[in-house]
C-alpha cells in the first residue's frame, strides 16, 4: 500500500470523485434525450438574448423589450450575471458552448457532493450510493438554465458550514460575498438563506431540548454565528441592480396563487413518473437519518432541513433536486453508522459477517481512493463531450438545437417574412420565438411569468383554454398572425372559426391569418407546407399545457 501511495502514475487513475463527475453524462446521453434534455425548455432563448442586451448597452434593463403586449413595463432581468456570461459563451460557439457550460456544472455539482458526503461518512460505497440518488432526483430539472448555479451553490454553503460546525466559524465571514454572487447569478439565492435558517434553527432546538448545559452553551454559541451570518448574507442580498425591489418583486410573483395553481415547475410531481422512485427512496432515508441524528447525536439541524426540504420537494418539483442534495450527506452519514451499530448488536452471525466483510472492502478500497488525484479522466470527458457538441456535424442526442418535433422550426421563414405581424403563440413557444426572432419581432407572451403577472396570464389562459371570449382576445390585442402546436385545442377551435384560414401546416405547428371577409367559407384551408398527406380537419386534440416547463424533465433518468 505503501507504493501504491507513492507511485506518480496512480494520480492519473480515476476514483470515485470522476465517477460522480461523469454520472450527470451516463445519465444525459444512456437514459434521456442527451442535449435536447438540456435544450428541453424556451427560457434559454430569451436568456441568452438577454444577456446579449446588456453586453451591447453596458447596462441592465429595467423595461421590457421582448413583447408587444407590455412594451415598456417595468421588468426585472433578477439572472442577468448568468444571461451576461452566458451569451458570452454563445457568442464563441453558438448553443453548444451554453449546452456543454452547462453539463460541466452539472458534473461538477455532483463531483463536489460526493466529496462533501466523503468527509463524514468513512465508508466511499454508501456515499457514491447517496450522490447517485441525489443526482437521479435532480435530473428532473436539468435545463441550461440559470438555477444550475443554484443547486451548485447549495453543495458549496453545505460544505462551508460542514467545516464550520467542526469549528472553523470564520469561514462564515465569506459567505456574505458568496450570496453577492449567487444573487446577480439566479433568484434562487433565497434557498440559501433558507439553509442558514435551518442551520440557525436547528441549534436552537437543540439548546431548548438537551439538558447539558456544556451542550447548550455550545449550540447557543453556534446559533449566534448562525444568526449573524444570515442577517450579513441577508443583507448582502441587497447588493443587485435592482437593490431590495427585487425582493419585492420575489415575494408578489410567489404570493400570486396563479403560478402555484398553473406553472408544472412549481406544482407536485405525479409520483407514476420515473423519477419518483429516487424521491420516494430520499424521502425513507432522509426520515430515517434525521430520527437517528436526533436520537443518537442529539442534533436537531438534519431534522431541520430535511423534514422542511422535503415538504417544500413534494410541494413543488421544482425543489426535488436540492431537497436530495441537502439530504443526501446526512443520509449517507447516518446509514453508516446505523451500519456500524449493526455489526456490533446481537444479529445473526451471517448478518455480522455480511456487515463486515462490505465494511472491510469499503474502507480498503477508500484508502486507496482518498489518495490525490489529478482528475485527467474527469477532464478528458468534458473535453470529449464539447468536442462532439461542438462538432459541425453532431447529430441525434448530441445535437445542440432545440428539437424540431417539439419547436415550430420549420415555420420560421413564413414568420421571417412577416416582420410586421403581431403574432401569437404559446408561452413556450413564446420563449422560442424571442431566441429566433427578436429584435425583428416581439411576442405575445413568454415564460417570463413573473413579469406579465397574475391578470394577464389568467387572460392568456382562458385564451388557450378556448373560453368563450377567445375571439374578443385576440382581436383585443389586434393578433393577425396565430402559431400553435397542431394537438393544441386552441389551434381547433381556430380552424373552426369563419373569421381565420390556416396558411401553413408542417405536422407540428400550424398557422392561421384572418380570413379576407370575401373570402368563401370553402377556401378557409390552404396548401399545408411540409404535411403532405395530412388531413386538414383537426380531429380532437390533446390540451397542451400552456407552461409545460417540466412535463418532459419530470420523466427522469
């Protein structure tokens, strides 16, 4: 063993730490659709657009400039560090370069779990095991989109105060800084406060439960840190372009019942999707392990955060990846003692040795594992997977382009050359169009909720939803150009109507224009471009949902 340590050639080697770093990469490409998973949603489009704004005007915008229903208004662009850095990117290699950035934060969030789960838990299987959950449960929202950064900044606060409940208290005086940058990066800074707050909380239990008071004094003292720490990051918070607006902003867009009600992200997860056996099984061993932590170590804090983390996670699927990322190193810790007490109660001899021998291979394996390494096949991967992206050629899943099956691509030229049409769409596609058309043309809506608000978007819905003012609507707002999935309802009751005639159908998208008043009902349908065959009448179609953000992603891996 001794050699072993001392060979050069062995920091070449993988380990388990490239292992997590490439798990992400097995999961996109064997078990979903590779980078159309991570192109899976429009927001990026307005994103990158975005960030291509502030680079040509030196500044952040404060009104909106991507529709034409609320021109103008005041809007809050709260991700435009992300949408500054990453329309840098697109502009030295186009989506590739957004796709690939992306996936490498994705490995390297999960690369650094696992060695924060490592640092507490001696036993290298059960905390590859517990990162390999918490990444299953977080690809339900892989997108190259900005809360990427957000689940990387969670694994970073965990590690921090990791090392400060082991006593190195002055790595809290950095963490207001760090909440500088993860508040410019994604509105998702809140959920780092939210950590400190368990953190706060859970020492606070713990000096009002326990009876030693050497015990209390100690979590008394932890909670002060704790409490100092979340009121400086807190404060920190403020430093945006849009100083404490922001938060005001946050607390309306979350206080409108519509968007809980309405946007699939922000809604519960179906457990009959894949991805609920990864929660389900997170859920029993987060349960399990906060109990043990409050039994055995009298430590409040897991029990904190994990019993809040999952109701937030079931309340929301949007949550389920960082409820699996908080709980995952104290489900790994606490298995491996439950182990460990195991092997030493009165069981069946079998049971024992069971319990022994894989203790045994684990610790001897996760000494040779523990030793440097200079991640060359973590590195060689990435590399890999850029070059293939990246390449001119790429095709099927490693194609960076938002899948034509699923986007109107083909309808672009007819839009193209409508400059002056006032189109409407489909707030997904709304994103879509921003990212192909802007700065030629602007949208009815997009996925920007937060911006057009409850009243709108309940205006919008029933639109979609074909309420009986659906006409009134469109004529309200002077639509004259309407672009919708051919399996949308809407796209139906539009085919039915005397006033509108189709004028393309390509099998995905189909548009309509006002039809000329003289014109006889017999001629409402033209030539479908691109859907030869194809019948003309719309038969009953699906209702899409108008923001499907996660109905693809919450499939899983």
């Amino acid at each position: 063993m001794s050699q072993a340590r001392t060979n050069p050639a062995l920091r070449l080697f993988p380990c388990l730490t490239d292992l997590a770093f490439l798990m992400p990469i097995v999961f996109l490409f064997a078990r979903m659709d590779g980078v159309k998973t991570m192109l899976g949603d429009g927001d990026t489009g307005w994103h990158i657009r975005t960030g291509e704004w502030i680079l040509a005007n030196g500044r952040v915008p404060r009104q909106d400039m991507f529709s034409f229903t609320k021109a103008g208004q005041p809007w809050y662009a709260w991700e435009w560090l992300w949408d500054v850095c990453f329309a840098w990117l697109y502009h030295h290699g186009g989506l590739a370069t957004v796709v690939v950035a992306s996936i490498v934060v994705i490995c390297l969030t999960m690369a650094l779990l696992y060695r924060l789960v490592l640092r507490n838990c001696d036993n290298p299987f059960l905390a590859m095991g517990a990162t390999f959950l918490a990444c299953a449960g977080s690809a339900i929202h892989w997108l190259a989109r900005p809360h990427l950064f957000t689940l990387l900044f969670v694994v970073i606060l965990l590690s921090i105060l990791d090392r400060v409940n082991a006593g190195r208290f002055r790595l809290l005086l950095a963490l207001p800084l760090f909440f500088v940058l993860w508040t410019n990066l994604h509105g998702g800074f809140f959920v780092g406060l939210i950590i400190l707050a368990g953190y706060l909380a859970g020492e606070c239990a713990r000096a009002l439960f326990v009876a030693d008071t050497g015990e209390r004094r100690i979590a008394l003292r932890k909670a002060k840190w704790y409490a100092l720490t979340f009121a400086g990051c807190a404060a920190a918070t403020l430093l945006n372009p849009y100083t404490y607006h922001l938060h005001v902003h946050i607390y309306q867009f979350f206080a409108e019942p519509y968007h809980v009600a309405n946007v699939v992200e922000f809604q519960s997860i179906s457990f009959h999707q894949p991805v609920a056996l990864y929660l389900e099984s997170m859920l029993l061993l987060g349960a399990l392990s906060a109990g043990w932590y409050v039994v055995k170590h009298r430590d409040f804090v897991p029990l904190v955060l994990v019993a809040g983390w999952a109701h937030l996670a079931l309340f929301s699927a949007r949550n389920i990846p960082i409820f699996a990322i908080v709980a995952a190193p104290f489900v790994a810790q606490a298995v491996n003692e439950m182990l460990m007490s195991l092997q030493q109660a009165r069981t069946a001899g079998w049971l024992q040795r069971l319990v022994s021998g894989f203790r045994n291979i684990a610790l001897e394996f996760g000494e040779t594992d523990r030793i440097w390494r200079l991640h060359v096949v973590s590195a060689a991967a990435a590399a890999i997977v850029a070059l293939l992206v990246l390449n001119p050629d790429a095709s099927g899943k490693l194609k960076p382009e938002y899948d034509p099956q699923r986007y109107p691509a083909k309808a672009l030229s007819l839009l193209r050359a409508n400059p002056d049409a006032r189109i409407f769409t489909d707030d997904e596609w709304g994103d879509y169009l921003i990212y192909q058309l802007y700065p030629a043309q602007k949208v009815f809506v997009d996925g920007r909720s937060d911006f057009y608000g409850q009243d709108f978007e309940e205006k919008y819905l029933s639109l979609m939803n074909v309420k009986y003012d659906w006409e009134q609507t469109l004529n309200q707002y002077r639509i004259n150009l309407v672009i919708l999935s051919t399996s949308s309802a809407l796209a139906t009751a539009i085919k039915e109507s005397s006033h509108w005639r189709a004028v393309y159908d390509d099998t995905v998208a189909i548009v309509f224009r006002p039809a000329p008043k003289s014109a006889p009902e017999q001629q409402r349908f033209s030539t479908a471009v691109g859907g030869n065959g194809r019948d003309p009448r719309v038969t009953k179609a699906e209702q899409r949902n108008p923001r499907g953000t996660l109905i693809k992603q919450t499939k899983g891996v």
